[in-house]
C-alpha cells in the first residue's frame, strides 16, 4: 500500500528501511524521502515505523530463547 504519494513510498519500502536500520522517523525520510513533501502521509508512516520496530524488538527478545543449548 502506499504511505506516501508523493514520493511513492509503501509500507513494504518502509518495512525494509527498518531492516536496514532506520529508527527514528528523521531517518525514515532521508532515506525513502517518506513525508518529506506535503507531510500528509507522517502520521501513518509513524505508526508503520513503530510497528515495525516493535515486531524488531520482539523478534530480538526470543532469539536467545530459540538457540539451542
């Protein structure tokens, strides 16, 4: 789906910033230029981030419970 018209910018572009290692929203528009033009697409692109970085940290928190002993 598109996020960002503008600068066609999809939640699946979004979601591969965060694997790449966009954090904070700032870091999400220099890199996909995401809400960078109108803003109009900055709330819904925050909450894209926050999820994805959520679903990061929870991935990060079972892998130690995933090793094998």
């Amino acid at each position: 789906m598109y996020v960002c018209v503008c600068n066609a910018v999809t939640d699946s572009d979004i979601l591969s910033a965060v694997d790449g290692g966009v954090r904070t929203q700032r870091q999400l528009t220099r890199e996909t230029g995401c809400s960078g033009s109108c803003g109009k697409c900055r709330v819904m692109a925050g909450e894209i981030l926050r999820q994805a970085l959520n679903e990061h940290r929870e991935v990060r928190e079972l892998l130690p419970l995933m090793q094998p002993a």
